[in-house]
C-alpha cells in the first residue's frame, strides 16, 4: 500500500516447525518487525523505505515516544545503505513522524500520535479511500486475516509462541483506551507472524493499515471493547487449542463487527 508523506497530524518534541523469521521477531520483542520492517527493492530503496517506516510507525509497531532499531540493524533489516536510510528518517523527521536526536541516548525516536477522533474525520477518510476501495479493503482482510489464523491453528506451537499470543491477549485486554488500538494491532499482527509466514504477515499487515486511519476516525467505545475481548479470547483459544475452524469462525465474527461499527458510524 502506497502512503503519501504528509505532516503527522499531532506530534510531541496442519502441523508443521514455524518458520525462523517468527521466532527472531519474537526474539527481538518488536510486533511486525517482520512484516513490515523486511528489504525494500533495490530501485525504489529510498521511496520504500520511507514506506515501510511510515506504515510501522502509523500502526505503532514503534510507538509514540519510542526510537527505531539501531541505525545498523534497520539498514541491515530493511536490505538498503545507511545513507538511505539516513535520507528516509530525514524525510519523515521534516514530516513532523520522528524526532532525530544526536549524543549516547539519541536515535530516530517516534514522535506521531493518531489525532483524536473530530466529527466527520470518518467520512472524510472513506471520501479520500472511496466507497469500493472501502469494502474492497474489508474483504481482503477478512481474507488474509481468517486464512493467518487457520494456519496458525494449524501450527504445532512452541511453549514461547504460545506464551507470545498469551502476552499480546492480555496486553490488549489490559491496554488504557488511548493504547488500545495499537494494542489491538499488536495481537491481530502477532498471529500472522507467528503463522512463520512472512508474506502472509506482510499480507495482514498491510490489509490492517488499509482501515487504520478509518479505525483512528472513530471514537473508543467501552461495549465495543468489551465485545471485542470476548472475540479476541475466543480467536486465541481457538488457535491454542488447534481448531482451524473455530479460530476462522471467531476471526470472522470478530472482523464483521469492527466492519458493521465502520458502517455505522457512516449511515
């Protein structure tokens, strides 16, 4: 998914062995380090790479207030020169996304929040996306995300993969209201990284990030997360206990809900 780079909007000074690329995440403690934080191509190295740090910074993968892995290990990540990436923290930093601070505890730290819901963000945003993109967008998550939670059911789980899907439930289901939708992305995003699927991380994460900024247009409503942790603890039983059909089903159930208060807040 293209972004465009535009001035944050508020900012402060079966079973099977998962794949390695899992377990190095989990490793590394960064939810969707994998997805999104994985080599650019080489023609369009800078344009990429501006890219994927807008999208891990726009889905909180690195929070508000939080800095960047080390220059080396981002470059080395992301497949691109240290002056590449240079010049893409450059960029976002003039765009008002990252505050670059020099000396022993300096770094590229994060420095955008989501701007709190104003009457008619929402329909301003479907505006911009358009009706069909809007549908065509909940569809492909449906898909992506009904398919990572099947295979990950799928998947004999090692001890710390389950403990991983564990922390992500609870860190949702404890996070404060003004935390709770990069908490909610960190769980939906660390069941297709633990699925051991790159692609299909990638695939889920960039289906997440398509509605993100409609998500952020709509306030956090207290029934709605108390529903939605219900969801999130049936999908994550499901797939604990190595039911792919059960954990498609609640997937689902718990995707057309977020997608019926997208429409509602619209009629």
């Amino acid at each position: 998914m293209r972004m465009e780079i535009t001035p944050a909007e508020t900012s402060v000074s079966r079973s099977r062995t998962p794949a390695e690329p899992a377990s190095r995440d989990a490793a590394v403690g960064i939810t969707g380090a994998v997805s999104l934080l994985r080599p650019v191509r080489a023609g369009n190295a800078f344009e990429e790479t501006v890219e994927r740090l807008l999208q891990a910074i726009k889905l909180g993968v690195v929070p508000h207030g939080e800095k960047l892995p080390p220059e080396r290990e981002l470059a080395a990540r992301l497949g691109i020169s240290r002056v590449t990436l240079r010049e893409a923290i450059r960029a976002l930093q003039e765009a008002g996304y990252l505050d670059v601070r020099r000396g022993r505890y300096g770094g590229a730290f994060v420095v955008y929040q989501p701007p709190s819901p104003r009457k008619g963000d929402l329909r301003r945003a479907v505006t911009r996306m358009g009706e069909d993109d809007l549908e065509d967008a909940l569809t492909f998550r449906m898909a992506v995300e009904c398919g990572a939670a099947r295979v990950l059911a799928t998947t004999e789980l090692t001890p710390g993969q389950r403990e991983t899907l564990a922390a992500r439930l609870a860190g949702v289901n404890d996070a404060a209201p003004a935390d709770y939708r990069r908490m909610d992305i960190a769980f939906h995003l660390a069941i297709a990284e633990l699925s051991g699927s790159p692609l299909l991380a990638a695939a889920c994460a960039d289906a997440r990030l398509r509605v993100t900024d409609l998500l952020n247009a709509i306030p956090v409503l207290g029934p709605n997360i108390e529903h939605a942790a219900v969801q999130h603890a049936a999908i994550a039983a499901a797939i604990l206990d190595g039911d792919p059909e059960a954990a498609e089903r609640a997937v689902a159930e718990h995707l057309e809900g977020t997608a019926a208060l997208l429409r509602g807040f619209l009629a």
